[in-house]
C-alpha cells in the first residue's frame, strides 16, 4: 500500500531525478521569458505564456516524490 503524503512531507521528499530536471528547464524558460520582456522583442502576450509554463512545470515538478525501493531480501524469503 502506498504511503499519504501529506503537503509538507511532499514537499521536503526528495524528487526523482526526470523532475529534478524539469525544474530545471520551466526555471529556464521563466528566466528567457522575463529576459524577453526586458528587452521587447517579443510581445508581453508571448512572455507572460512562457513564465506561466515554465512556473507550472516548477511547482508540478515539486510534487513528485521517489518511491522507495521494495527490500528485495524480505521478498526473496
């Protein structure tokens, strides 16, 4: 059965490395995005899209949680 994490102890678990990069990658693209404003080139339409992306990959990310290994010694007996 799989262990209830509640909110804090979600937060604090460690995260699988997939997410860990993709974390990563959606602070990147905030950072493009808010580069991109700055210097106008693009409209603000486009940029404020890609903060929020990037933004929700971040905090999805954050949520996900390793699962521990199953003991594979108590399984074998």
């Amino acid at each position: 059965m799989e262990k209830k994490y509640s909110f804090w102890e979600r937060i604090t678990s460690d995260t699988p490395s997939f997410f860990k990069k993709v974390q990563i990658i959606g602070a990147g693209l905030v950072a493009v995005s808010v580069s991109l404003t700055g210097i106008g080139i693009i409209p603000v339409a486009i940029t404020a899209i890609m903060a929020t992306v990037g933004t929700t990959m971040g905090a999805i990310a954050q949520f996900a949680v390793k699962q521990p290994e199953a003991d594979t010694a108590a399984s074998e007996k």
